[in-house]
C-alpha cells in the first residue's frame, strides 16, 4: 500500500474497487471471442462507453441503461465488483478497463474480442480528473491545481502515466480487433462516433438506431439518469455537492485552468515522453 492506495505493477489503484483477489481474478479472467472492451486511461470517457456498448450490441433496447447501473451493467474487468456480476453477463459481453495493455488477462492475447481504446487531450482529462478528486471521498486530496499537474506528469496518479498508457495501446498490434476513437470525436458528432462503433462490433445499424442511441447517450440524458451519474454511489465515497460527477461534459476547459507556466511545463514533458513513437497525438498540445 503507498498513501491509502495498492499498489499493482507499479500503478497506483484506490482499494475501495480493488483487491489483490480482484486483480488475480482479472488476470485468469477467461476473454472469449465475442467479448468487447471500451478501454481507456481515467477519466477519458468509460461511463460513456457504459452506456453506448449495450444499445449498439443490443440494437437499440433501453433496457439496460434504464435498470443496470453502469458498473453492473459493463463491469470493470479489474475491480471487485467483476467476480459477483460475471454470470450476469449475456454473450456478447461488454467490458471496461483501465488496465495498459501488458496488465490485460493472457486470454484477451489469444482471443478474437474487440477492443475500443477512447483517448482523450490530457489536458482536459488532467483537469476532470482535479475534480474527481475532489468528490471522490477514497481518493486522496489533490491538493492544489498545479500539485496535481505535477503529480499527473509523474504518475504519481491512478493507473500511472497517461503517455505509457498512450504507448502501450497505441502500440498494441491487433489489427482489426483495436479501434481508436477520441472523446473529442464523440463529443463533435456523436452520431457518427456511434454509427463508427457500430460498423466496428459488425453491427451496421439502420440510421434510426444509431440516433436512437446517441439520443440517450448524450450527456444531458446521462446526467438525469440515475443508473448512470453515480446519484446510487453512497456519499461517503461521492459527495456530490463538492462536484458533480458529470460536471460539464465539454472539450477546452483545460483554458479556464492552465497559466502559461503549467502549459509549457506540461506541453514540455508530454511531447518529450512520446518523442520517437510512430504515432501523432490527434490534439494539439500548444
């Protein structure tokens, strides 16, 4: 343990989610083919990916947004709550995680599932995060905005570095299995995000399904929903009066928080970190 949280590999993770028997648990995880995986660093659009995975597997059925809370409903393969919730599951399974590449179960190598890896500018995803930390009772205190940005630019945060993260997806060599999408592109143009994902799963839904389900999957509609926006999280884990869960849901708030300094440090150490890599980042880091 290091500051109330475990350690796993060198990645911090917080203990109220995880255990050393969840994280063996996620490591003989048995992936079967039809398995789908929304991957992301914290705080780059998972619950998101909650709440569309369902609709596009199961054409649209409100069903489950509606009666599942989202951890129930697309389970975290690291966390505890996996082991009680996993014979629940109907074929094809919907999953999430934080996990880098090299932490995903043997069996997701060997397997034929699918993955999405959403990225998000770490600019803005440094600044939800602040937030996170601030209503999320089992983390630690972040301190000020630019402790915080330090600590992110040293992996002093949960699930480590967000550029080894980055690399070691962008790096991943599946093929047809990986898509790559941004929260940006979800936030531009939700429908098209959706139809991508649709295409991707095999699932080529007609044009009203796909608005059907952007039409719940939008950020207003998740906000109000109770299976979706934490409102069932006790407040002893989330005070939401400290800060909503789903706070604004837009992209270039990171403006209203960076001074010059903080931007070219951060700037600085990000590009120097994935200098070499045969990938670009889809942002601009200026």
């Amino acid at each position: 343990m290091m500051s109330g949280y475990i350690r796993y590999h060198g990645l911090l993770l917080p203990p109220v989610a995880h255990t050393m028997k969840s994280l063996e648990f996620a490591q003989n995880f048995a992936v079967q083919d039809s398995d789908v995986f929304a991957v992301t660093y914290p705080k780059s659009g998972t619950i998101w990916m909650q709440e569309i995975l369902p609709l596009v597997l199961n054409g649209g059925d409100l069903t489950p947004i509606h009666t599942i809370p989202n951890w129930d409903r697309v389970p975290w393969l690291e966390e505890s709550r996996l082991a009680s919730v996993v014979d629940q599951l109907v074929s094809p399974r919907a999953l999430v995680s934080h996990f880098p590449y090299n932490l995903m179960p043997p069996s997701f190598s060997t397997s034929k599932a699918k993955v999405i890896y959403v990225m998000r500018n770490p600019k803005d995803l440094v600044v939800s995060s602040y937030y996170f930390h601030q209503m999320a009772e089992f983390l630690e205190d972040p301190g000020t905005f630019d402790e915080f940005v330090d600590k992110f630019l040293e992996g002093r945060v949960l699930f480590g570095k967000w550029t080894d993260h980055m690399k070691s997806w962008m790096n991943a060599e599946l093929g047809d299995r990986i898509m790559y999408i941004t929260y940006e592109d979800m936030l531009q143009d939700l429908p098209a995000a959706v139809r991508r994902i649709s295409n991707f799963l095999g699932r080529n839904h007609s044009e009203e399904v796909i608005q059907k389900i952007a039409e719940h999957c939008s950020f207003k509609a998740m906000k109000t929903n109770t299976m979706s926006n934490f409102s069932l999280v006790p407040k002893i884990y989330m005070d939401n009066d400290k800060s909503h869960f789903f706070r604004k849901g837009i992209a270039g708030d990171w403006k209203n928080h960076f001074n010059s300094e903080q931007l070219a440090r951060f700037t600085s150490v990000i590009q120097k970190e994935l200098e070499g890599e045969s990938f670009s980042l889809p942002w601009n880091m200026d």
